[in-house]
C-alpha cells in the first residue's frame, strides 16, 4: 500500500500527510486495511487534525467487513459491541 511507503518512509521520503491521503484514496474504496490505518491516523493526529470521532468512524467501517484490527482498536477505545 502506497500510504504504507509514505508512513514509514519505505522508498520514499516519510511524509505522514501524503501517508494520510494515501490511506484515505484506499479507504474511500472499501478497503478495510487502508480504513483502520486512515483511522489511527485521525487516533493519533498523523498527518491529519487529532479525532477521535472521525477515527472511530473508520475504525467501524473496517470492522463491519470483519477486520480484527478494527475491532481490537475500537475495543481500546471503548467504542466496541459484539
């Protein structure tokens, strides 16, 4: 994933605002990895304003198709019901 390279500077200088709009291109698409990385992104203000809220919103579009990642995060946060 091409937010992947920029978020940890694999190939390509780190940049966390293009790894941001990266995750956001794959997240707008359905994809459920770029989902819960575009929603730590917002969790710990990565190239993008801090939210909790939005993050929590991607966190549960990822974990509506079932990725575990989602739901461990959403759990942290206490935003999760099985």
């Amino acid at each position: 994933m091409v937010g992947a390279c920029y978020g940890n500077g694999w190939g390509v200088t780190k940049d966390e605002t293009k790894a941001a709009e990266w995750y956001r291109k794959s997240a707008e698409q359905g994809n459920q990895h770029g989902q819960v990385r575009l929603g730590n992104c917002f969790r710990n203000g990565l190239g993008v304003a801090k939210d909790i809220d939005t993050a929590v919103l991607w966190y549960h579009r990822s974990a509506d198709q079932g990725w575990w990642e989602a739901k461990h995060e959403l759990k942290r946060l206490g935003k999760y019901q099985e």
